[in-house]
C-alpha cells in the first residue's frame, strides 16, 4: 500500500500554516482552524486544498491550502 503523505489532518495543516505565517497573526489551534473554514471552506474545497473525509473530518494538501489560505487571508482571493 503507497501512502501519501501531501495529505494531512486540517488541523496539522492549519499548525503548519500559523506556524510558517507568524505576520498574519493567526494561532495554531483546532478552533481557529475551524473558525478559518467559516469563512473560506467553500473555496479551499473548490481548490481542492481540503477534502471531508467520510462525513467526519478534514485533510488538507500541505501545499495547496498554505497557498490557498495565504491567498484567502491576504485578500488576492474573494
């Protein structure tokens, strides 16, 4: 079996994104995570950066939602 490991759990990928953009003043927890996906869940989907699993939770592309997020956070994105 091959894993893949671009893809893992939103909140780690959330982590990850906070962590490496300390200027947009965001932190890495779980709730600001989800309070993220309020606003731009429709779009980050859209651009396959995250994906539900099983109805249950999500994963995101490491590299396609820390551009995306960027993008949506910074405004070059509606």
């Amino acid at each position: 079996m091959q894993t893949n490991h671009l893809w893992i759990t939103g909140p780690e990928a959330w982590a990850a994104y906070a962590n490496n953009h300390p200027e947009l003043g965001y932190q890495g927890g779980r709730q600001q995570f989800y309070n993220f996906l309020r606003y731009h869940r429709d779009q980050l989907v859209a651009l396959d950066a995250i994906r539900r699993v099983k109805g249950k939770f999500w994963i995101a592309h490491q590299q396609r939602f820390s551009e995306a997020a960027f993008d949506l956070a910074t405004g070059k994105l509606p």
